[in-house]
C-alpha cells in the first residue's frame, strides 16, 4: 500500500463524495489543459515563431508523459497515487509561472517537457475520467475567448484552475482509487498483429493533439473571426463528448467494424468538405466540425470495444498498453509535421491535408484487415 491509507473503513457516502470532488479536480486541471495547449500556440503565432516550432512545442509533452510511462507504475507504487497526483500538479503549476516572462521557445519546449514528464496518473474509472477530461478539453479555448473580451491575460487563470484543482484534491488523497498494474510485456508484438485496430489510435491522437495546437491557427489564415476559430476547437471537442453515446450504440448494434469504417470515411469527407470551400459557411463549417470530433474519437472507442470483445485478461492488458502507447506517439509525431507541413508545403492547408491521410490510411487498414474483428 505504500504510504497511501486504504479506503477501507470509508462509508459509501464519503467514497461518492470523495469521487466528486476527484471528477471536480480532474474538470478544473482539464479546462486549465484544454486553455493552455491553444493559448500558446495562438501566442507564438502571433509573435511570428513558425509553425514547425508551434508544433515541437505540442510535441514536448507527450514526449515527457511516454519517456515516463515505464516509471509511473513504480513512483504510484512507492508514494501512492493520491500523492503521486499532488506532486504532478505542483510540479505542473511551476511549469506555468515561467511562462508569463520567458518567452524563448526553446524554454518553452523544456517546460513542456517537464510538464509531461509530471502528468498525472490515469484513474481506474476510464469512461467517467475520459468524459469529464473532455468536457474540460472543450471548456478550455472559451476560457481564451473570455480572457479577450476582459483585455487580460489567460495564464494566471490557467494557473488559478490548477491551484484549485491542488485544492480541491489534497483533502481527498488518501481516498484516490488505486491504479491498476499494466504489464508491458509482449506489446511490440501487437503492432503486427493488430494494425488496424491500433491505427485507431494513432487517428485519434494525431487529430487531438494537431488541432488543439493549430485548428485555431488555421482558421484565423483562413479568415475566420478569432472568436470562431477558437470556437470551432470547442465545438470539435464537444462532438467527441456528446457523441461517444450514440457512436457506442451503433457498434452495439451493427459491430465494430462497420462503425470504424463509417467514421473513418466521416474523417476523410470533413477536411474534404474543407479543403473545398467551406469555411466559407460558418454554420456548416461548425457542424462539420462536430461531427468530425465525433467520428475522430468515435474510432478510439469503438477500436476498444472491438479490443475487449476478441481479447481478456492479461491480452487485453499489453494490448491497451500498445494502444495507449500508439496514441502518445500520435501526439508526438503530428503536430510537428502538421506545422512544417502548413509552414512550408500549403499554408494553411497542409492541416486538412495531414489529417486527410492519416484519415485515409486508418480506413484503408480497417477495410483490408478484416480478420482483426
């Protein structure tokens, strides 16, 4: 058990409180999160920095949290993950203090770094955790909106939420849920045996981290107000909330595969839509938008529904491992070729065009790998 006291002894009241006053933590670091990642990248925009560098920047934190997901077991382990949790939000808030005066990029890739190499530990109850992550995720850029119409700065707010977030959780610490062990044995050899399934992933995590960092980079070169363009990432974000439910309900009834083929066929139209003139109608650009969120995280959760119909036990295991692990390098490797791409090749398209084909070869793997599902 560590040094972390056992919820043993805890009547179910205090263990429901307890788990809402966790979701309220995780809800106000995830809008500081959702804020920050767009806000920086909007920042450096408008300082000239180019968009390769845009994208190094997003790419620094997931490079922290995958050099170290091998150690986090062992840290939670040792400390518990209550307070594992607490030294990750500090740590996380110290990397934010520097950025109201240190404006060098190359800092701002290290902070980012440190950051990920910080990030909180996942809780047990995925789904829940997942769904309230991303409604903080949408809440984030309109926090950016409100700053504006104030004339005043984001970051001290971004700051205040993950100080309320430290807050709100320090009491609740040692009735923190226990995280799960999660072997690492065996997961190269999952990526020859389910590419399709685990391109889901990297759809997934191509797109998230590449349009929070650039989506509303794009639209403010396209002409879009900067009111919209930073509205138009909330609205991509909220379809991955509001339509997980009815995604979910469609691989029940019609099975996996078929779903990931509708919503990978989804992500190929949107940036066609785009690519064709539509950001010359607001309102059917934002209804794209959330529908392409939609489909984009559709293809994770239904890639895992697929996973744990054909797969249990310790399988299932390092097979979420090479998910996870799939994702994080989506993280990594998009953002920085999506902004070299929009810096050098087709600005500002080359977004569209990035997202475009990894749409196109995540459809084509789940349309020839058949025998995955």
């Amino acid at each position: 058990m560590g040094h972390e006291a056992t919820t043993l002894g805890t009547t179910p009241r205090q263990r429901y409180l307890a788990l809402l006053g966790l979701y309220a933590s995780i809800f106000a670091f995830s809008v500081s999160f959702g804020g920050l990642v767009p806000w920086m990248a909007l920042d450096m925009e408008d300082r000239g920095i180019d968009a390769s560098l845009i994208g190094l920047v997003a790419a620094a934190h997931p490079l922290g949290v995958m050099l170290m997901a091998p150690f986090t077991q062992r840290i939670v382990q040792r400390f518990g993950s209550g307070n594992a949790m607490i030294w990750c939000t500090v740590v996380a808030i110290a990397t934010l203090l520097p950025l109201a005066f240190w404006n060098s990029v190359y800092a701002w890739i290290a902070l980012r770094f440190i950051s990920g190499l910080s990030a909180r530990p996942r809780l047990r109850s995925v789904a829940l955790y997942a769904a309230i992550m991303a409604a903080g995720f949408a809440a984030g850029p309109l926090t950016l909106q409100w700053a504006d119409s104030l004339a005043v700065s984001p970051l001290p707010w971004f700051i205040g939420l993950q100080l309320l977030s430290l807050a709100i959780f320090l009491p609740l610490r040692r009735l923190a849920p226990v995280l799960e062990h999660k072997a690492g044995a065996g997961v190269l050899s999952v990526f020859l045996a389910l590419p399709a399934l685990l391109s889901a992933a990297f759809v997934s995590g191509a797109l998230d981290s590449t349009f929070f960092s650039f989506l509303a980079i794009w639209g403010q070169r396209v002409g879009l107000p900067d009111a919209f363009a930073l509205t138009l990432l909330s609205i991509f974000i909220a379809g991955n909330v509001l339509l997980q439910f009815p995604i979910g309900w469609l691989a029940d009834r019609w099975g996996p595969r078929p779903v990931l083929l509708a919503c990978g066929l989804a992500c190929i139209a949107a940036p066609l839509l785009v690519l064709a003139g539509l950001p010359a109608v607001p309102i059917l650009l934002g209804v794209v938008a959330f529908m392409w969120g939609g489909c984009v995280w559709g293809t994770y959760s239904v890639a895992l529904v697929a996973m744990g119909r054909r797969f249990s036990g310790g399988e299932l295991v390092v097979i979420n491992a090479a998910f996870v692990m799939v994702y994080t390098g989506a993280n990594i490797v998009a953002p920085p070729v999506a902004g070299y791409a929009m810096e050098n090749v087709w600005d500002p398209h080359a977004l569209m065009v990035v997202a475009l084909l990894v749409a196109l070869g995540f459809t084509l793997l789940v349309a020839l790998r058949r025998k995955e599902f």
